[in-house]
C-alpha cells in the first residue's frame, strides 16, 4: 500500500542534500539545533550547529534576494514558531497561538519540523540556489542579517493599504478562485488543529492523572503481615503496574498523534498563510498595473515616453509573478494531499503498533490478576 501511494504521490526529495536535525542542545537562554547534510553529489558530510535566529537569518535572505525573476511568486515554506520551554502544555492560549510544537519541550518533534523546513528549502528548484543556503548548511559562522526598522507609521499606514488591496477583485478567474479557496481552507484548518490539539492535550491530561492514580494505589500498600493486609497490598500494587501501562498507553498514543497528524497540521497551517500572502503580493502588484495603466492614460506627451516604460516593466514583472505563481501553488496543492496521505498512514501504522504492544501488556497484567484471584 505504501509502494502504491508513493508512485501516486512521490516522497519530497531534497536536491542536493540529505538532511537530518539530529538533535537541540541548551545554551543558556537559547537552544542549538545540530543540523546534519550530506552533499549528494560528492558524499561529502557537514554537521553545523544553528539557532533559531540562523533559521531566521536564512528565512530574511530567502524573502530578500534579488536578481530572481517572479520571486514574489513563490510561496516560501513557513518556518515553525520559535520554541517557548519555558510555558506549560496546559497553557491553552499560548497553545493557540503559538502551536503545540513550540509549547513544552517536545524536542524530537520539533527538530523533525525543522528538518521538514528545510527539507522543503533544498527539495526547491529556485530557493535551493541561493549561495546563502549552502553556507548556512556546510558553515558555522552565523548569518550576518541587516534588518530596516519601521516606525509605528509605516505599519499603520502598510495595515491600511493592505486591507484596501485585500479585496480587489483579481483579473483572472483562477487566481480570485485559488483566493477564495484559500480562504476557506485555512478557516477549516485552523479549526480542524484547535479540535486536534485539544484532543492531544486531553490524553496528555489522562496520562497524568494515571501516574497519579499510580502512585496513590501504591501508598496503599502495607508491611502488616495480617493475611489480608498482605492480600490487599498486592492487589494495590499489581493494579498500580496496570494504571502505569494504561498511562504509557495515552503517552504513545498522543506522541503518536503529533508525530503525524500534529506534524502536518503545524506545517500547513502556516504554508496556507504563506500561500495566503503570496496571493496578496500578487495583487499588490495587480494593483500596480492597473495604475500604471491608469499613468500612462493621463500622461501628457513630455512623460508618456517614460510612463510606457513603466508600464511595461511593470506588466513584465507581473506576469513574472504570475507564472510562478501558477506552477507553485499546482506544486504546493499536490505536496499538500501527499503529506495528509503520509500522515495518515503513518498514523494508522503508529497507533496499530501501539494497540498490539498495549494489548499484549494488558493481556499478561489480566492473567497475573487471575492467578492473584486463583482462578
């Protein structure tokens, strides 16, 4: 089943690497991540050692490079949420806004995230040739990023004219309708991973009040050498082996879920923003057309010369723009429908490897509890 869905929908293929993020190091405040690569074509291997502001760095240099045709066409894989260790998995609000991922220290599944990140950078026939990427693969030093800071104007006045563009109406029937997908989807999804993450916080929950039960049976467990003292005491304590494997149970069934389903969920959440705002600069640009077109009308004949060239620099960059547009979101709706079908297979093959090792357990705890019985 599984050779059959891979010939339908092709596993994601880092070009020119194969990467791993092995594993997240405390380094006072902050945490590094040891990324691993192996260059393909020569075999040659690298190990770097990468924060998050790195990921960061990489993420600004990816958005900000120039000379590349139709570049705000490219709906750029979203980076996770910065890791908060620090706050609770029961913190339900931060949860919610910063996902389930970045909440606790779910180290593992997190460094998987940032491997799928990157594994999605390389895997990019465009953003895979930025010169910034390899150094940030193959050197430690790290990414030297000049950012331009805005005052509270600028971003008011950048909030109105974004709300004022959101709406326009596009020119063509398949970008307006992609948008109006877009926005249901997302919708759906952002729904769908509140419901998802409240049930992963449940199990969590029933995982620990088991531990508690647990440990409250096993203070019911006496040294008296009354026979039924003695017969109560064991009955406490093979009922408290059983309560720590229903608790293991909930804990392997939730990892489970975030492993696969919780992965995916993470990831697309934010890749449906990142369409969402590649479909937004597309319009920007829309925008500018239209007004270059409107110039060049009003334009008196001392500047219609200079209002010509305008234009058709900026039709040039919109059609650009467009036809990256098209081939990334065909790209990005099939990655999608692959990655939701591997994790749910994978989900099935997790929880049905975990039901076989719970049932095995519980079936020798019973046969034990039988035997304390005498039957």
């Amino acid at each position: 089943m599984m050779e059959e869905a891979d010939e339908v929908f092709p596993p994601l293929k880092c070009s020119d690497y194969k990467i791993a993020v092995s594993d997240s190091v405390s380094d006072g405040d902050s945490f590094v991540y040891v990324v691993k690569s192996q260059e393909l074509s020569s075999n040659t291997e690298y190990q770097v050692e990468r924060t998050f502001e790195d990921f960061e760095g990489l993420q600004h240099c990816l958005f900000n490079q120039e000379g590349v045709p139709g570049l705000q066409g490219i709906i750029f894989p979203p980076l996770p949420a910065k890791p908060c260790p620090s706050l609770s998995n029961s913190d339900s609000k931060s949860i919610k806004v910063l996902g389930l991922l970045a909440v606790g220290e779910n180290w593992p599944t997190y460094c998987q995230a940032l491997e799928n990140y990157l594994c999605l950078i390389t895997g990019h026939s465009i953003l895979s040739k930025n010169p910034v990427l390899q150094r940030f693969l193959t050197q430690n030093e790290p990414l030297a990023i000049q950012r331009v800071k805005k005052g509270i104007f600028n971003w008011l006045s950048q909030a109105v004219e974004g709300l004022r563009k959101e709406n326009h109406k596009d020119i063509d029937d398949i970008f307006q309708n992609e948008r109006d997908n877009n926005l249901t989807l997302t919708g759906l999804t952002k729904a769908v991973t509140e419901k998802f993450t409240e049930m992963v916080l449940t199990e969590q929950r029933l995982a620990v009040a088991c531990g508690h039960f647990s440990t409250s049976l096993q203070l019911g467990i006496s040294q008296q050498e009354d026979q039924t003292a003695q017969e109560f005491s064991k009955m406490c304590l093979k009922l408290s082996e059983v309560i720590d494997a229903v608790q293991k149970n909930y804990e392997s069934v939730a990892e489970n879920n975030i492993n696969t389903i919780g992965l995916y969920l993470e990831l697309y959440s934010r890749y449906l923003e990142a369409e969402k705002e590649m479909l937004f600069r597309r319009t920007c640009k829309l925008v500018e057309v239209e007004n270059a077109n409107k110039n060049l009308e009003k334009a008196k004949a001392i500047k219609k010369a200079t209002m010509e060239e305008m234009k058709k620099a900026t039709d040039k960059e919109f059609k650009e723009i467009s036809g990256m547009a098209k081939i990334e979101i065909q790209n990005f709706h099939r990655e999608r429908v692959r990655a939701f079908q591997q994790s749910l297979m994978g989900l099935c093959v997790s929880q049905l490897n975990t039901a076989r090792e719970s049932c095995a357990v519980f079936t020798q705890q019973l046969s034990h509890f039988r035997e304390l019985c005498g039957e």
